[in-house]
C-alpha cells in the first residue's frame, strides 16, 4: 500500500488537489474543490456546498484502477463521475469506482455524469459490493452510492453534462 498524503483545507472556500499518490483531502468548512488525482483516494467535503472529484481528469482514463471514496457530508454537494468529454472510472469493471459514503438528496446533493441517462443503469445491493445503488455506464461499474436505494437517474439527484 502507498503511503498517504494529507491535505487541509481551512474556514472559507478552498481548492485542495490531491497528488499521485494515495491521498487524503479535508475541505473544512465553506464551500470547496476537492480534486483527488492518481491512485485511492478519500475526499471529506465538510460544511459547505463542495465539489468533489476523485480522479485526475487529466488522466488518459480518469479513475482507471482507482477506488476513491467521496463524502460530502453537509449541505448540498456536487459528486462529480464524468465531464463533457468523458466518464470517469471506466475500464476496469469492478476493481475501479467511486463510492459516495454520505449521498442526501434531501440537502440537495447531485451526481455529475457524462452523456445521458441512457448511457446508465442503476442496481440495488449488488452481491460482493457495498450496500447501496451501484451506477454502470455499459456494464462497467463507475459508482456506488454507499447505503441509498430507490434512485432515479431522471430525478433531481443525477444531472448531465
């Protein structure tokens, strides 16, 4: 295992990059980026509307042989799994995906996906994974939102770029 780089964000609106490493970002308080990079990461968004990105979007395959686990926890968060161009986390099946540990559509929280919702199915408490709704672009696990059932990709909780 890789050794695991800390990052901390403070009061007020951060923007904390992760590196190629095994990384462990903190937003703090106030409304934050948090972008993960290379390899396993843990990202905790704290209070504030936060935006969080496990992967390094610069990357060939974003979230390629990654498992990164993403909580937002207060306030209404964006998950980002996907831009315009490309979905993230795609490749490997089951060996690479983010999980989203602390999804509350009640606040407001969102998953950013690439395409449309036709490009994604979503299934309950799939055997050998983590209790929740695992999200498959073309039958290739890219998320699982640890814990939630009954989603809808055309609900409010999902939006499409």
């Amino acid at each position: 295992m890789s050794p695991v780089s800390f990052f901390n964000g403070r009061k007020g609106d951060d923007l904390l990059n992760g590196d190629s490493g095994n990384d462990e970002i903190n937003g703090g308080s106030g409304n934050d980026i948090l972008n993960g990079g290379s390899d396993n990461d843990i990202l905790n968004g704290g209070r504030g509307m936060d935006t969080l990105t496990g992967v390094d979007i610069t990357s060939a395959q974003p979230g390629y042989n990654e498992i990164d686990i993403l909580r937002g926890n207060a306030d209404a968060d964006l998950f980002i799994l996907g831009d315009s161009s490309q979905v993230y986390y795609t490749g490997n099946g089951v060996n690479d995906y983010a999980r989203i540990d602390t999804f509350n559509s009640g606040q407001g929280d969102r998953i950013q996906l690439s395409g449309s919702s036709g490009d994604y199915t979503l299934e309950e408490n799939v055997p050998g994974l983590p209790k929740g709704t695992a999200i498959y672009n073309n039958d290739d696990l890219i998320g699982i939102v640890n814990n939630v059932v009954d989603m809808d990709l055309n609900s409010s909780d999902f939006s499409f770029v």
